[in-house]
C-alpha cells in the first residue's frame, strides 16, 4: 500500500472541540474504507496565503495515511463535500530522507497502479 498525506484547512471559528470531531470523523472514514491512520499532525490556526471565501486564517491538519488510491480519491471526495472543510490537499507521501530527485517516478506511478 502507498502513504499518502491529506493536510486540510478547518474554518476558522472552530473551538477545539469541534476540531477534534472533524478530525476524528475523517479518521474515521480512512479506517472503514481500509486504510490506515498512521500520523495527525495538528498545525493549528495559521494565517491563510490569500483570503478565501472572506476569511484570512484557517485550522491546517495534516494526516499520514496508507492505503489504495480509489480509498484516497473517496476520502477526498468527501471532504470537498464537507462545508466545514476549506480547502484539501493530498500527495504521496516521500519520505524526508529521499529528495524529489532520488524519487523514482516510475516507481512511485507503479505503487499508484498496484493499488487501484
């Protein structure tokens, strides 16, 4: 299985424990569609790049997870549904050892395939 890394952005007005649903909820799907949950990162409450929908902050979460990549496009799916959910991101995740140049593409689009 590939590991792939989701980081979203919360609104801003969620009190801690609504953070803490959110994040479980997703957590959550990630398990009953066959994955496994294996990081949460919590970057807490950050300044955005640009103002989206009026609002200048966000609760960035960034989840460390592995599993087959129809799971990935579903878990994604989901959370573009999700009103609470600003804006979603996931990636393969690369491990810090190895730079973009030592990633083999080839290798990395072979795992992608064998998961699907």
């Amino acid at each position: 299985m590939t590991k792939y890394e989701t980081t979203f952005i919360l609104e801003p007005g969620f009190d801690e424990g609504k953070v803490n649903e959110e994040i479980e909820r997703i957590s959550q799907w990630i398990r009953d569609l066959g994955g496994e949950l294996l990081e949460v990162q919590r970057w807490g409450k950050k300044r955005l790049a640009y103002e989206i929908e009026k609002k200048r902050d966000g609760i960035y979460t960034l989840l460390l997870y592995q599993g087959a990549g129809a799971m990935v496009k579903e878990i994604e799916r989901r959370l573009r549904l999700n009103e609470s959910v600003m804006r979603v991101l996931t990636v393969i995740h690369v491990p810090p050892e190895l730079t973009v140049a030592q990633a083999d593409p080839a290798a990395i689009a072979a795992a992608e395939e064998a998961d699907e």
